[in-house]
C-alpha cells in the first residue's frame, strides 16, 4: 500500500519563489502542496485550518501588509496548531537568526540555495519528527558554541549599556576615557560576536541574551 503524501503548506511573500518551490517540491512523488500564504498571519490561519504535515515558512515578509515576521508566525503556530512542525526556508543564515528560529519551535531550518536535496531530507524529516539543519546552519551554530571569543567582555558590555542610552561614539569615549578609535573597534568585535549589523540590533541581542537588564 503506498504511503499518502506529505501535505505542504508554503508560506512566502514572493509569489514567484512560491511557484518555484511549488513546481521543485512537486516533482517529488511524496509530496504535495495544499495551500499558500504570502504572510506569517496567513500561513498561521491556514495551518489551523488544514493542518498540513509541514509548513515551510519564509524568515521575513516584506510589504507594507507584511505583519509578522516567520519567527513570530511560528510562535503562534506552536498554540494555534502544535502538532504541526515547522521549517525554516530561508536565505538568511545568521547564528541569531537561526538561534531565535528554532527557540520560536521550528523543527528545522534550511536556506533557499541549498541544493534541492537538502531540502527534500528536511522535509522529509520534519515531517517525521526529526530535527533538519542545512550544513551551513549547523557550521555557524558549532562555530557559535566552540568560538573562544563570542562571548562580550566587560567593557564590551559597558559600550553596549552606553548605547542602550542613546550615547553617541563621542559620548560613550567621553564616559569610558577612551578614543572614539577604540570605541569604534570595540563596536566592531561587539557586531562580530553578537552577529549583527548596527546599534539597535546589537542592544536589542545584548538583552536576549541575558547580558543587559533594561528595567
């Protein structure tokens, strides 16, 4: 007796990628794509209502209907349909983006030019309870764990607090007795390690982490 598919739900806010992964995915003999959404809020009501066996939703949804983003859609799965899992396809493939995803509940995270392979076994494996990271994914993540220098030292931290106030360069150099050079190598390494690329996303790390309390 043959197996029934996997139902599939694509949730993405480019219609063409949507049409791409449609036509790869269904070329597929086990599976098969039952709905679309072009946001997280509707890949969330579609989700409750089909109950796919895997959702694969994009990380961010531009446009200025956009609403959520795939990490807050995915939180909202996990009361609005538990029992299905999710997976993250995307092009972005940050240790804080691929951190916040799988803390969100995804089941998996794989990126868009990845080899269709790769794709299929996440899918697949989703689908059956098992846990599916890109190669690239799994690379940042033990690059996070065995990094000798991702954490933030002392004064890394203070130069982090000081931009939580809104300090300036001159500012926070004035504070710390230091040149605005080294307070911009200091924002250098705190980018680095943080994985991010400005002041607002660093502050806003630094706080996820545990490592300022903005109370």
């Amino acid at each position: 007796m043959t197996a029934a598919p996997i139902r599939l739900l694509i949730a993405d806010d480019h219609a063409v990628v949507r049409a791409g992964l449609r036509a790869l995915l269904e070329g597929e003999p086990d599976f098969d794509v039952i709905a679309e959404a072009e946001s997280g809020e509707e890949a969330v009501r579609l989700a409750g209502r089909l109950a796919p066996d895997v959702v694969l939703m994009d990380l961010r949804f531009a446009g200025p209907g956009a609403g959520i983003d795939g990490i807050e859609a995915v939180r909202r799965l996990a009361t609005a349909a538990p029992d299905v899992p999710v997976l993250m396809l995307t092009s972005y493939s940050g240790r804080t983006d691929v951190v916040r995803a799988l803390e969100a509940g995804a089941r998996g995270y794989v990126l868009k030019a990845g080899p269709p392979e790769e794709l299929f076994r996440a899918v697949r494996g989703a689908a059956s309870g098992i846990m599916a990271l890109a190669s690239e994914v799994v690379g940042a993540l033990v690059g996070q764990v065995v990094s000798p220098d991702h954490e933030l030292t002392g004064r890394e931290i203070e130069v982090v607090r000081l931009m939580a106030e809104g300090r300036s360069n001159r500012a926070i150099a004035q504070s710390l007795f230091l040149s605005e050079a080294t307070v911009k190598t200091h924002l250098v390494r705190i980018y680095r390690k943080l994985s991010v690329e400005n002041r607002a996303a660093a502050v806003s790390e630094a706080v996820r982490r545990g490592l300022l309390d903005l109370d």
